[in-house]
C-alpha cells in the first residue's frame, strides 16, 4: 500500500495546482463507478488516465477522483494513520488531522478521513473519502482547500462527500477504452542492465545485458506479433563473449475484464493474461515497465 501512496497520491494532490476551462459538471463514471454531485464552483480538468479532478477558478478549493482497483479501506486507513505520507518528489507531506468515521453510501463501504498537510510549502486541509464495492470498484475523493478556506469549503466538501454513490461498472466501455490505446502499438519491454558476478563466481568474469523479455506489436486486425528476445556479454581478462537471440511468434490479443481490472490476453499457443496499468505515469504490462509506441511490423 505504501508504494501507491507514494506513486499515485503525489500526483493526485499536485493536480490541486491545475486550472484549466473546461466546463464544470456533476460526475457519473462508468468506467470509475461512482457518481457525485461536485460543485459548481468547481472547474472539470481533462481526464488524466484514472485521475479526474476539478478546481475552483481561483484556486481556493479543489476536488480529485482516483480510481483504485479492489481497493482495501483498512490498510489505506493504516498507513495514513501510523506513517502519515510523505512525497518529496511532488513535495506533499499528509497526515491524519481527525478521527475517521463511516460514510454514508449504499452497497458497499466508505470511510472519511480528515487530513492536513503541506503541497510545495504550502498548507492545505481537507478531507479523503475511500470507498470500496461489492463489485471489486473502487475510488478515493480528496477534496481539499487553503486552511484559511476552509471555513468557507466545509460545508460545500461535505455536500459532495455525501452525494457519493456508486454506479454499475461499464466493463465493455472499458474494454473499448484500452482496446483503442493499444491498436496498431508495439508493448516494448524497458529493461535495465545489471553487472555482477556471473552465476559460475569466476572471478574476473562480469554479466550484463538483460534476461529473456517478449515485446508485443498488437495490430488493428486483431493479430499479435510477439518478439522474444535475449542479450548477454561475459567478459573476462583478454575474453569477451556475446549472445543474442530472437524470436517471432504470431497469435491473436483482445482485452478483457476480470475481478474489476483490465487484462490483455494473447494467444499464440497456450493463452496468457497480462494486466494492464499506470503507476503515475508509467505503462505496467502484468507489473513491469514497457512503452507504447507505434508498430513497425503491422501492416
């Protein structure tokens, strides 16, 4: 749980320092399951992958929703409440600054949290509510306001607070939604080199270079090109030896949604689920790191 604290809660909060022009608006997302009634002094900023947030024109108040897969309410509560959350990449320090209590919402369960803290320096107070469905849904809504605002902000964040619901998930809206980022794109894996001793411990000898890694070219049609790759170098004094090996496979990809999250399943032999997500603003492919650039092999 700390780790998507630290990874997505930062970016979440930063977004407080954004105003844009888009039209304010109440909230129903399918995609996210929750609807709520937001002010209407509160601006609609564009959607950034599964962060929406609003901000009020001047800046005084501000509302983020963050979609949270399967979300577990008691270890989010814990680490808020015996570690607090520290950020110093987005300069967000946020700590617990009252007692947590239910919120009132039907088929599931959501709590309220009071929090207070800082984001670049400055101070902020507010409110998080986490919300968890019986249908694996799952989101948290920060609202938070200048401490000097708050005054002002208070019954407004507790209006909306309160009109929180959740709303059925539209799994094949989400199905569409990934299918369309993914069409006509290669999934490249980033791998990293590693020096080290190599597994035989003769000394003198180094391996670097990465282990056995696929990349996948996912075409319009539905067809899947597959590359598996390997690299390696030992060297040793006055000695240097180099492998590589490819190899192409060729199958068929679509999306799919199971317990709540998105998966690309690829067949081409035995069929595999591969889980799609962003942690801020990277591309996990079943946890680890690939880009997502155009294809060269679809045609």
């Amino acid at each position: 749980m700390h780790k998507f604290m630290t990874s997505s809660l930062g970016v979440i909060l930063a977004l407080a320092a954004i105003a844009g022009n888009a039209d304010a608006a109440n909230f129903k997302d399918t995609a996210f399951g929750i609807s709520i009634d937001v002010n209407d002094a509160l601006t609609k900023q564009p959607l950034l992958r599964d962060i929406q947030s609003f901000v009020s024109q001047d800046k005084s108040g501000s509302l983020v929703i963050r979609r949270v897969h399967d979300l577990a309410i008691t270890d989010f509560m814990d680490e808020l409440r015996h570690a607090g959350y520290r950020d110093n990449r987005h300069q967000v320090i946020l700590r617990i600054a009252g007692e947590p209590f239910e919120a009132d919402i039907e088929s599931g369960r959501g709590m309220l949290i009071p929090v207070q803290g800082q984001i670049g320096g400055h101070p902020i107070r507010g409110m998080i509510g986490a919300y968890s469905g019986h249908d694996f849904q799952g989101f948290l809504v920060i609202g938070t306001t200048k401490p000097d605002d708050w005054s002002s902000w208070e019954p407004r964040m507790k209006t909306m607070f309160e009109s929180v619901k959740f709303v059925e998930i539209d799994r094949k809206a989400m199905v569409s939604k990934w299918e369309d980022r993914l069409k006509g794109k290669k999934l490249q894996f980033k791998h990293a080199n590693v020096t080290g001793n190599t597994p035989a411990g003769m000394p003198g000898m180094y391996y670097s270079g990465g282990a056995i890694h696929q990349d996948y070219h996912l075409c319009s049609d539905g067809t899947l090109i597959r590359k598996s790759a390997s690299v390696g170098q030992v060297a040793g004094q006055n000695m240097m030896v180099y492998g590589r090996g490819i190899n192409r496979g060729r199958g068929t990809w679509h999306v799919t949604v199971s317990s709540g999250e998105p998966f690309l399943v690829v067949r081409d032999g035995p069929e595999q689920g591969l889980r799609l997500e962003y942690e801020g603003d990277s591309f996990l492919l079943d946890g680890k790191p690939y880009s997502i650039t155009a294809s060269d092999l679809c045609k």
